[in-house]
C-alpha cells in the first residue's frame, strides 16, 4: 500500500513539473523512475527530447589523401553522425597533389578540421611544425592505447600530435602468386641475380613479371627508400652520417646501385609495357587476372586479391623482400599516415569526437576486420587476422631494419619528388647519379629551412 502511495505521489509531481515547463530536463531520481512506470509515453517524449539537444549541428572537415581513406572509415562516420549529429566531410585528395595542397593550406591557415599526414619524429617536426599548427592529443583517453613505437614517430617532447589511422605492421614487400612461381620452378630469390632469373623464366612463359605504377607517383619509389636497413649494412654507419652531414646520397655506392638495378629491371622488361600508365588501385584486379605474377605490397594485399573474386585466395599470394642489393633484411616502417587536428580549427572538440570514436576498441577492430589490408592496427586490445602464409613470410626473415624515410632525416617529405627523379631516370633522361644528387640538393634545403645545426655549422 505504501508502494503504491508513493507511486500515486510520485506520478502527481511528475505531471505538475511538466505541465508548467514541458522543455526543462530534470534530474531522474528513484521517485520519477517509478513515475516513469507509470507514464511511459511521458518519459518517451522527455527522453527524446534530451537525446535532440545533445546532438550537434556542426560539419567538421577531414582532409585526406585518396589512398589513405578507406570505406569502413566512411561507414563508421555515419554511425559517428547518427550518434552525435556531427557531419564529418570527407575531402579526398589525389595522392600525387596531396602532399602540396597540404603545405599550401597549412602555410595559408586554412587548412581542415582534421588532416591526413604521414608521421615521422622528424618530419612532424621539420614539414608540419605541429607544436603550432596541430593540436595536443596526449590528453586524450585514447592515447594510451596507441602501440610506443607508432606513438614515439607521432610525439615531440613527450606529446602525442597525431591518431595512427593505417597498419603499420605490414611492410612493402614483393607479393607474389605461388601458383606462377610453382609453375615453372621457381625459388624465392635471395639475390638480385636470382631475382633477374626469376623474372626471365616468368617472361618466357607469356607472363609479365611485375606491376608497376608510375602515374601514382609514388609506388614506384619505394624500391629505393625501403632497402634502407640494407643500405646501412653495406655502408656500416650510413644512417648516421647522413643525419650529421657527414655524407651525401651521392657519395654511397650502394645507394647508386640500388638505382642502377632499378633501371635494369625497366630496361629488360620485368614491369612490362603499361607501367607508366598503371595505378595502384588496379593492382589486385590486374594480379588476380594471372596476367602478373609478382607486385611490391603490403601484407594485406592476399586479401585484396581474394576480394576480387576470381581463382586466386590470399593463400595463393606468398611474400618476399626486395631483394636489390641482394638485399635480406626484412624493412620495417612503425610510421605510416596518421590524422591530426588543426589547431586553427573552430570545431576542435567536435573534431576530438570524431578521433576518439574511430578510436574505440569496437570501432578498430571493425576496421580490421572489414579493411582487407589491414591484418591490425597500432592499438592495444585489438585481434590480427594473421594467416600462416604471412606468419611464415615474417617469420623467413630474422633481421629486421628500419626504412630509409623513418631513419634518415628530409627523406619522406620529398617522395614525390624522388618518384619524379626516378621516372626521368627510368625513361633515360636522367641517371642514378643525378638522382641522388637531387636528393641531396633537396635535403640541404629543407635542413636549412629547419635551421639544422649539421648542416648551418
């Protein structure tokens, strides 16, 4: 009797509170639960009403380039709009005009709520200046679950500036079709002689060797950066002496070599007759056609193949490293494109939302399970989708050694440069020296730029 007493109460007062102001939202105690009982389709409108006000009416911008943006992204910002009313506009930018238009609208103070950059301990520092023109993340609940080597290339001074949004696991390697390979015989090469052997036999049998892409502008060029490890144990002490001015591209025999051995490959025909004109984005399509036999790529790209829907599984793509130079160290890169908030942004904490919910274990895992190239991510509490081929590929290779962009600094930021240089190179209107001399050249300007003391000494 006395529950129900206070039930009767409790309702009464619930009633008279919002016929005198229906909009005011009010605190739920044990009493207005029990009314809410009572009254369900009062406290329908009142709860409707609350989750109305708590959305927002702001469009954050995100500006990215066309390769690093992915579906289950997009996906997930619909759901992220759905929850909070934020509209996230996507404003996807071909990837050999990203990397300029990036600079220029950075330079101007224009530039998006949030944008896609590569990370890099130097190049955050030196191409993006983030301490002024990128916002503090390190008090964000997420941070701490970002793996510490993805989280040391993102940080100056103890600050994490940006949010990983790739897999940095996987490292560029030839990606292969076991099925061609096993066709005709052919071992894994060890050596760049075993390599041409390979690359011979595969044309004899009507196939051309490799897919190449030079209209990206940016595929092709990572032959040469990614042997870096290889290029430090040819030249003990590269590394260092090229981050203290102690020694320039041009003067590294390997490094020329490695060029030289690039041309070669042009030269006798291994990236047959379309790579000027190939894109990327039809590598899968243009490998699972068997038309191709082998592709530099990460370790997500069996998957892609598979996603294709013709003969070929992921089972079916084996890997394994570039071997110029002879090269059989296995290049590991814990860099790759990161997302940062502007900080002259108006909508700061709505763009802060937006990385927090992509941040969300759920929210990753969702990525990897949908984004084929992703086997994971550089969080904490997330699943790998690992298969035993690419276990086995990892596992063929114990020394391990970090890329030339990531290890030696003015490196990553002129990469569409050097792809320019490579394909005059390639086309013969260039040679391997003045390459290297253009990088060179290249790298002193941004050292000075940065008012680096090893080379204004």
């Amino acid at each position: 009797m006395k529950k129900f007493l206070l039930v009767v109460l409790a309702a009464t007062l619930l009633m008279s509170s919002v016929a005198c102001a229906q909009t005011t939202t009010t605190t739920t105690t044990a009493a207005t639960e029990a009314a809410a009982t009572a009254a369900a389709t009062t406290k329908t409108a009142e709860t409707a009403t609350t989750t109305t006000a708590a959305k927002q009416d702001i469009t954050i911008t995100y500006m990215v380039s066309q390769d690093w943006l992915q579906d289950a992204e997009i996906a997930l910002g619909a759901k992220f709009t759905e929850e909070t009313g934020i509209k996230v506009d996507y404003q996807v930018i071909p990837s050999d005009q990203y990397t300029n238009l990036l600079s220029t609208k950075i330079n101007a103070g224009e530039c998006a709520d949030i944008f896609g950059s590569q990370g890099g301990q130097f190049d955050i520092v030196s191409q993006l200046n983030v301490v002024k023109n990128a916002v503090d993340l390190s008090g964000e609940a997420w941070s701490s679950t970002v793996d510490p080597l993805a989280a040391a290339e993102l940080s100056v001074d103890g600050k994490l500036y940006g949010q990983p949004l790739g897999d940095v696991s996987s490292t560029w390697a030839i990606a292969y079709n076991t099925k061609i390979f096993a066709d005709n015989n052919i071992a894994i090469p060890k050596t760049f002689d075993e390599f041409k052997a390979a690359c011979e036999t595969i044309k004899a049998a009507g196939i051309t060797p490799i897919y190449e892409c030079v209209s990206d502008g940016w595929h092709h060029v990572l032959w040469f950066p990614e042997m870096g490890a290889a290029y430090d144990a040819a030249e003990p002490g590269l590394v260092d002496k090229l981050n203290s001015n102690k020694t320039t591209f041009a003067d590294s025999a390997v490094m020329k070599k490695s060029l030289d051995q690039i041309k070669e490959m042009v030269d006798n025909g291994y990236w047959g007759e379309d790579y000027m004109a190939n894109a990327y984005a039809d590598a899968a399509k243009n490998f699972a056609s068997g038309d191709y036999a082998m592709v530099v790529a990460n370790q997500g790209f069996g998957a892609e193949v598979e996603a294709i829907g013709g003969d070929l599984k992921a089972s079916d793509v084996g890997y394994f490293v570039i071997p110029l130079v002879d090269n059989q160290i296995l290049n590991v890169n814990p860099v790759g494109p990161s997302r940062f908030i502007y900080s002259g942004s108006k909508n700061i904490d709505a763009a802060k939302q937006y990385l927090a919910y992509i941040a969300k274990a759920e929210n990753l895992q969702n990525l990897i399970d949908n984004v084929a190239k992703y086997n994971t991510l550089p969080f904490t509490g997330l699943q790998d989708k690992y298969s035993d081929i690419i276990k086995t590929f990892y596992s063929t290779y114990p020394n391990h050694g970090t890329v030339l962009q990531t290890t030696v600094k003015y490196v990553n930021p002129q990469w569409m440069e050097i792809g320019k240089e490579m394909t005059a190179m390639i086309l013969g209107d260039e040679t391997s020296d003045d390459v290297l001399k253009s990088i060179d050249k290249n790298r002193a300007d941004q050292a000075s730029a940065a008012k680096d003391a090893a080379w204004n000494s």
